[in-house]
C-alpha cells in the first residue's frame, strides 16, 4: 500500500460489502474523519487514509500550498502524484478484501473534499456517494473530468459549507453547485452556520446522506 490507513471491518465482509474511504484536511490526519465511524453503517468496510506529505506537527497534507499576495498557488504534481496514490490503494484494497461488487464511497474534508470531486468526476465509474465537507472543485487538478452526463448519472453528492468559514470561502464552496448542475449529477448542497467545520445538524445530515440507499 501507499498510505498509511485506519480501517474498521464489519463482522461479515462480502463481495458485496460497500466499502467508504476518508480523505482528511491539509493539516490533520486519519484519525480525524474515522471519528465519524460509529455513526457510520454497521456492515460497511471504513477506510481512513492519512495523506503522505508530513508538516513536522502531527499532521499531513495531500499537497502543499504558497499563500501569496496575488493569490494562492497549490502544488498540482503533489495532488495528481496523490490521486494516483489513492486510486492505487482503493485498488488494492478491494482486491484485498475480495469486494467486487460492493459499491465504493467517498467522504472528504477541505482539501481531502478537493480530492474527492477529482477522484469522482474523473473515475465515475468506480464511486457512488460521495461526500464533499467545506471544500470546493479545483479546476488545476479538475483536468481529466467526465463530462459525459450518462457515466455520471449513477453518482450522488452531498456538498457542505459554512456560511462563516475563513479558510475556504463560502462562494468558493458554492462553484460545486454550478459545476454539478452543468454535468447533470445528482447533488445536495447544503450551507450551515459555522465556520470551516461541521456543526451538528450538517453531521446529521452527512450521517443521514450515508445511510439511505
């Protein structure tokens, strides 16, 4: 494997079995998001991965990003070098866990959410929900995407932000809901009192987004 990752079983795993991996923010690492497992599906495989590039304070980043006077600047051959990463493991681990047929999710937060519309729009055909928390699609990394509205169909998205959020700005979170339409996904887009996190009634609904089939 490529990365480091916490998993949770299920006590009976199948071809079948559904299997959820979890990209975490610039910053943090996997235990961040995994601590939504036990509200997760009983009977679903859960994946957390910890991104590979270390920041020296206990926490990773999918790629680095400059902050500049003229705007921000993202390390696009760390991002494309880590989308191969995932993709490669999500691989091997399915294959692992002899999952053939069990549909495959997508949870993300900030830059892990970035990630995440990369990995779907460009790979449709390997995911199903996927969940993009305060984040937004980045078009540097967003240059291999699907257009074609009948490989995309199949997917569900649910996308969240905070009206208050100083990190990633709500009118950048809101290009999803645009881009989105103009593909033809089916997508919720949801926006909550709170910053750059999720208050209680947006982890509700996460919870509530993951549990419906």
């Amino acid at each position: 494997m490529e990365l480091h990752y916490l998993v949770r079983e299920p006590e009976i795993i199948t071809p079948k079995t559904p299997v959820l991996f979890m990209l975490h923010g610039y910053g943090s690492n996997e235990e961040d998001l995994f601590s939504f497992t036990p509200n997760l599906p009983e009977d679903w495989l859960i994946i957390s991965f910890r991104a590979p590039k270390g920041n020296g304070y206990g926490g990773f980043s999918w790629y680095n990003i400059d902050f500049l006077e003229s705007g921000k600047i993202i390390n696009v051959p760390q991002a494309e070098e880590s989308l191969s990463k995932i993709l490669k493991d999500i691989n091997e681990i399915r294959e692992k866990y002899r999952i053939s047929e069990g549909e495959t999710h997508l949870c993300g937060f900030s830059q892990g959410g970035i990630l995440c519309y990369a990995l779907a729009l460009s790979h449709p055909e390997k995911f199903t929900k996927v969940a993009c928390l305060s984040s937004y699609p980045e078009e540097e990394i967003l240059t291999q995407i699907i257009k074609d509205k009948k490989q995309l169909q199949h997917l569900r998205f649910f996308v969240s932000h905070g009206t208050d959020d100083a990190v990633i700005p709500l009118e950048w979170g809101r290009r999803a809901a645009d881009l989105l339409y103009d593909l033809g996904c089916y997508f919720s887009f949801r926006e909550y009192m709170c910053g750059h996190g999720l208050n209680q009634k947006n982890y509700i609904d996460l919870m509530e987004f993951f549990e419906v089939m």
